[in-house]
C-alpha cells in the first residue's frame, strides 16, 4: 500500500536535472486558462503525429486492424485525433496533479451510475472497476474522486523523482495506491469494501492470457488476471468510462455489474471483459491509447507483427 511518496535530497542531483525541467514546465503550463491548455495539446499531439512516425505507425495498425470497414480517409482522421487527444493528454496530467479542487470542479460535467459501487459496498463487499486505457485517465480519476475516491492499481515508475510527482499527484484523487505486483494488498483492499481500478484492456503477454475477439481482431490476448481478483468472494465486477467533450468537460459512468462473473470459463469471461471495454471505447474512440502495441502477442508465435 502507498499512501505518500517523500522527498529525497538525492532528487536534487545532476540524475534529475532534465526530469526538473520538463516538471517545471508541465507544472507553469498547468496554471494557464484551460482551453489554452487544451490547444496547445491538440498542436503538441500534432507534432507527435508529423514527427513521431513509430508511434502514429502503431495507432494506423491498431485502428485498421479493429475498424477494417471503416473508409481509409476516416482512419486516417481518426489517428490524427488520437495524436492531438495524446497532446492534451500531456496537459491533462498537469492538471490532474497540481490542480485545485476548485479548478477540477469546474470542468466537472456529470458522473451516472454511482449507485452501482453503492450497492455493492452496502452488500459488504469491495468493487473491481474495469477501466480501458483512456489518454485522459489522470484527469477522469481526479474527476470521480469528487464523488467517490478509489483505490489506484499501478505500475511503479522506473524514474524515482517522476514516482514521487505521479505518487503524490495520484493520491490526490485516491485513497491510496497498489504497485501492480502487491496482489495481495489489492485483495485485501476488496475486502475492505474499496472500489479498486483495475485496466485489463492491453497486451501484458502469453503468460496467464486467453485469445478472444477484441473488436474486429478474433484473437487479441487478454490478461485472465481480472479473473483472478473477480473470484474473490469479497467483490464484484462493474466497468467505467470516460470521455471529454468539446468544452473540455469530463463526463464519467459506471456501468452495471457483470452477472454470474467469473463463470469458470476463462475465454467466456475475458471475451466479456473485452465487450465491456469496447462498449467504453466505442464513446469517444479518439480519446484511446492507441499508440500501445495491443496486438503484439499473436497466437501463432512464428507469425509475423503486426507492427514491422
């Protein structure tokens, strides 16, 4: 369980110095007014699509291989809008660190379905939420913590001085947070009745996977690991989304708990895991990560990537 990150004097060594710098300027730009913000992500993201081909290289793949019927002209205009969705992404986590409350109150625009953690945690057990990878989940989980904080399940940075700022920026909207291997702490924090982010939607590998249909590709591996704490008997099972529409307002939902789930049946299970996220996908497509490699895992481990 992480519940703070301290400041160490090693942060201000020469190591940090470049990591000081793009911090202070993500922190100075967090102050200006929010729809300067929002325009200087859209032309930051642009740059990322003119400049950083590998990564746009990645969201053409992915967005051709899960809208194959979608005209080519659109998937192009698509990925662009992924691009500038990343560059705003960027501001978003400004905001969501350094912002005060009543800024983020500001851009609140509406949350529906709490009554689904609601009813759950007055049944006495704790909530898994499915989240998708949404480029602004910094800002949408600031976002819920007006209305109901939660507990964050996390990959710990590699960089010590970026944990602290993401640690300590987190916390302001979580109760507290897991580093992704504490399995345990997580169960234990469904048995405490928490409501627990939970994101199954990427490619973690072959290891403990199944290969079920994501949008139009029929066998993209996906993590049994959601089942593995959707056993518990100590929780249910409900899934999120999030979208940021044109006045840069976030609106938010929980959607109903899912029934008889795990049912044993690990491909049934995760196929429906799959459904759920592409039902909060499908709300603003362009606000995905579809710059993560999700197809990397192919079944036939000799066949070819997608990506070369």
């Amino acid at each position: 369980m992480v519940n703070s990150s301290p400041f160490k004097l090693s942060f201000l060594g020469p190591r940090y110095w470049l990591t000081w710098v793009g911090v202070f300027f993500l922190y100075v730009i967090s102050w200006l007014p929010h729809k300067l913000q929002l325009t200087m992500g859209k032309y930051l993201g642009r740059l990322v699509h003119r400049f950083m081909k590998k990564r746009r290289h990645i969201a053409e793949v992915n967005i051709k291989l899960c809208f194959p019927d979608m005209p080519k002209q659109e998937q192009q205009q698509l990925v662009l809008e992924n691009m500038e969705n990343t560059g705003i992404a960027m501001m978003e986590t400004g905001m969501a660190w350094w912002w005060p409350q009543w800024r983020v109150n500001k851009v609140f625009g509406s949350i529906k379905g709490l009554e689904h953690l609601e009813q759950i945690q007055q049944s006495g057990k704790g909530v898994l939420l499915l989240a998708p990878h949404i480029l602004h989940l910094e800002m949408a989980s600031r976002v819920m913590g007006i209305k109901h904080q939660g507990i964050g399940f996390y990959r710990p940075h590699n960089n010590p001085l970026m944990e602290y700022f993401t640690t300590n920026g987190r916390l302001r909207s979580n109760e507290y947070l897991i580093a992704k291997r504490d399995i345990k702490g997580l169960l234990q924090a469904l048995k405490n009745k928490k409501v627990c982010y939970y994101l199954p939607d990427q490619d973690y590998g072959r290891k403990r996977c199944e290969f079920v249909p994501f949008f139009a590709v029929e066998q993209a591996a996906t993590t049994t690991g959601t089942l593995l704490f959707a056993a518990s008997k100590n929780c249910e099972v409900v899934s999120f989304a999030s979208h940021r529409d044109k006045d840069g307002k976030y609106h938010l939902e929980v959607f109903p708990m899912l029934e008889d789930f795990p049912s044993g049946n690990d491909k049934l299970d995760v196929t429906r895991v799959n459904q759920r996220m592409e039902q909060a996908v499908k709300i603003a497509p362009e606000q995905y990560m579809w710059l993560h490699r999700r197809f990397k895992t192919r079944p036939d481990e000799n066949a070819p990537s997608y990506y070369k």
